[in-house]
C-alpha cells in the first residue's frame, strides 16, 4: 500500500507521496482543477493509482491540514470540500460563485 510521509526538509515537511516530492495539497489543485486520476497517471507514468488513492484518503483525513497547505500556497480564494469518499466539490454559495 502507498504510504504518505512528512520528512523535514523536504516539500516543507508537508505530507507528500513517498519516494516523490509531490505533495498531496498539490494532487488537490490537479483535481480541483478537473483533472481525472487516469490523466494525472498520463501525466506522471511512474506514480500509481494506490498512489493517487493514498494521497485522497489522507486528505479526506486530514483536510484542515491540506486546507492550511492549500492557504500557504495562495491558493485562498478556493472554497472546497474534501468528502470522506475522496471525491472533491466545490461548494457554491446563493450568488452561485
């Protein structure tokens, strides 16, 4: 099974996939931004989809986390939901934004 790490000094400590510098928050952004798991898998051939299911149940887990990771990026203006199935919503308020 894939695991996910935190290493000081590495992606800033912040939870990425082991063995990578890719950081979960940042496989966040890739879904956010519509991206499936098969065209993440086209666009890095040597991760796994254990990988990718991974990075999803830990931050269906651990989302204040991965929200505060998301802040730190500048990444501020994005009002999302992380449901524990692993699928990512976006949330719209009444003004439909």
């Amino acid at each position: 099974m894939a695991e996910i790490v935190k290493t000081p000094g590495t992606c800033g400590g912040r939870a990425r996939l082991e063995g990578t510098r890719m950081p979960v928050w940042c496989l966040v952004t890739y879904w956010l931004g519509g991206m499936s798991d098969e065209d993440l898998l086209d666009t890095y051939p040597h991760y796994t989809q254990d990988q990718l299911e991974a990075a999803k149940t830990y931050a269906a887990e651990n989302w204040p986390e991965i929200q505060q990771d998301l802040w730190d990026q500048e990444y501020r203006d994005v009002p999302v939901v992380f449901e524990p199935t692993g699928r990512i919503s976006l949330e719209v308020d009444d003004d439909g934004r």
